[in-house]
C-alpha cells in the first residue's frame, strides 16, 4: 500500500468525519432553537467543538471501518474492471456513512445520532461520506 493511498484515506477519513460531526451538532442545535432556546454563535462553536472531540473515539472509529469497507470494496471492483470512474469512490463513502447509520438503528431502535434522525439530517451524514468518498477517489488515483 503506498504512502498516497494511505494518506487520501486519512485525509478522507477526517472529511468526513468532521463534516458529519458538524452536521450532527448543528442539527441538534437547530432543533434545540426550534423549542425557543437561544443559541449564541459562541454557544454553537463550542459545542460543535465538545461534540467533535466527544465523538471521535467512537464514531470517528466507525466512520473510519466503514470508509475502509467501501474503498477496499470499490477497489477490488476498479481493478476488475467492473467500474472504472474514480466517482465510485464518493458512492462508496455515502453507502458507507448509510450502512453505519443503519446498522446501529437495530440496536437501539432509534439512529444513535440525533442529528440524523430526520431524512435531512441522514442526508447530510451520508453527504460527508460522500465528500470523503470525492477526496479519496480524487487523491488515490
């Protein structure tokens, strides 16, 4: 594996993660200003910063076993020939983002992130992987 791969899946990795963790923490707060709570700019930074470091440990965790599934798999289908488009790899990102989310709701029985409990909330989860998925396609080349 060379250091070019390594690096876009770290970097991809960490795209995706921030953005989801953004995403997640914005929605919250935007729920929370449905219900009258006034929320300062200073307010939604800081807690988008706790929220992202409360977060990684286990969600940056999964985000990163779920990209590597979906690049290892995409991989495997670009070198037989079967897609040929770099873009696959932002199509694997958001599966994969969608497959985490997914598979945790079984457990629960409701989505582990709140922010992605809405279909736009989801949305924006399965769009950072789709972002991460773009930058790995783009860098991995």
């Amino acid at each position: 594996m060379s250091k070019q791969i390594v690096y876009a899946f770290i970097l991809s990795t960490f795209i995706t993660f921030m953005l989801a963790s953004v995403a997640h923490t914005q929605f919250v707060l935007f729920r929370l200003s449905e219900l009258g709570i006034d929320i300062s700019l200073w307010d939604r930074l800081r807690t988008t910063a706790q929220d992202m470091a409360g977060m990684l440990p286990k969600y940056g965790a999964a985000v990163a076993a779920g990209l590597l599934i979906a690049f290892w798999v995409t991989t495997v289908l670009r070198r037989k020939g079967i897609i040929t488009h770099s873009l696959w790899f932002a199509v694997a990102g958001g599966v994969a983002m969608m497959s985490i989310l997914l598979a945790m709701h079984p457990y629960i029985d409701a989505h582990l992130l709140v922010g992605a409990r809405g279909p736009l909330g989801f949305a924006a989860q399965c769009a950072a992987g789709v972002a991460g998925g773009w930058v790995f396609g783009r860098l991995s080349r």
